[in-house]
C-alpha cells in the first residue's frame, strides 16, 4: 500500500466551533496515510480527548475529521520521517 504525507490545518474561522473541545490539540499536523480520510482519522485517533463530561458534546463528531474545520492537503517535499501511521 502506497503512502503519503499530508499536512492537516485548523481553519483559524472554525476554532470557536464546539467539535473543538474534543481535541486537545488545535495547531497543523502531518501524517503518512494512504488517502486524505486515514489523514483525518489518524489525526482523530491522536488528538481527541477520549471522554468528556459536557453530554452536549456526545453528539459532536472530532474536528479532524470535518472539512469546514480542518483543510488536509498532500506535501510533497520531503520534511523529515514519519513512520505510515505516524502523525506529528
């Protein structure tokens, strides 16, 4: 299976969206992924805080993986390893 580095950042207009109290990161990441959406998910899988005690987030999905949140674009020069899977 073929990887690529992607590099996922926060939309600055969409920080104050609720989805944002599910992470406890906000800032650009990169990860090797094999398409745009394994990007998301393993940003998600990082970065969501696991439980919350707000029931109104429980119908909130991580921002990581919503577009209007989060813009996700490949990178294509080499800035460093990163293991497939990896995000930093």
């Amino acid at each position: 299976m073929t990887t690529s580095r992607f590099r996922l950042c926060p939309i600055p207009d969409g920080l104050a969206d609720p989805a944002w109290l599910l992470s406890w990161y906000r800032g650009p990441c990169e990860t090797l992924a094999a398409s745009v959406e394994e990007a998301r998910w393993l940003a998600a899988g990082r970065y969501t805080i696991a439980a919350q005690k707000d029931p109104r987030l429980a119908s909130q999905v991580s921002p990581w993986l919503d577009s209007s949140l989060v813009a996700v674009e490949p990178v294509t020069a080499d800035q460093g390893e990163l293991s497939p899977g990896g995000v930093a």
